[in-house]
C-alpha cells in the first residue's frame, strides 16, 4: 500500500499528525522499510499511477468552473464543497501524472485563450 492509498483508506480517521503516525505504524508492523525513498509521491510527475483531468462545471449553466487532476476523484471534494460552488465534477480524462499535468495546463490555456480569463476556480491558471 502507498502512502496515497493509506490516506484514502482511512480518510477522516486522523487528523494530519495522527495520518503520519498511523502511517509509520502500519509500514512497521508490515515490514515496509520506513526510510525507503524508492517510493514516488502522488504529486511526482514520474508517478505512473492512473491520475484523471476533470472538469468542476456549474451544475445550472453547465459552466466550466476549474480544470484539475487528481489520484482519487471520488474524494477530491467534499459533498459540502461542490454544493457551495453549486459544481458537479466531470471525468474528461485519464493517464499518468504528467499527461494530466500537461492535459491541465492546455485546457487552462484554452480556456484563457478563448475568453481571456482563467476558469473561476482556477484564477491563475493552475
């Protein structure tokens, strides 16, 4: 289990300093070398994990609100979040990190280019 799958598998159990510890627990007690840096983190443009573009869109107007990428879209968000933003979030896209990277950085480029601002959430571009 990676250190993401461990946070997603136990979201809302611990607050961030109790994660770690859970973390350096569990690596413990099954072995995993806790000073191991061969591990690519989540955020690392090398991970080839499957990591999905998606597109927040007003769930009235069906406006494009942000684009973004992440590991885990079903818990991206909070329920409460998107309700606040009245947003849905829409897969568009899947592939490892640094395709979606790339697919983030084009769509927000697009976007600028068509109407000469960022999409709402995602002021600077990123």
């Amino acid at each position: 289990m990676t250190w993401n799958e461990f946070q997603s598998a136990n979201k809302g159990m611990y607050d961030n300093t109790g994660m770690s510890e859970a973390w350096g627990k569990y690596k413990k007690t099954n072995g995993i070398d806790i000073n191991a840096t061969n591990e690519i983190h989540g955020n690392s443009l090398s991970n080839l994990n499957t990591n999905y573009g998606y597109a927040l869109v007003d769930k009235d107007t069906g406006e494009i609100l942000k684009f973004g990428e992440t590991l885990y879209p079903d818990t991206r968000y909070s329920k409460s979040y998107l309700e606040s933003k009245n947003a849905e979030m829409r897969v568009l896209e899947s592939g490892n990190k640094i395709d979606m990277h790339y697919w983030q950085y084009d769509m927000n480029k697009y976007y600028f280019d068509k109407y000469d601002t960022y999409p709402p959430l995602n002021p600077n571009g990123w």
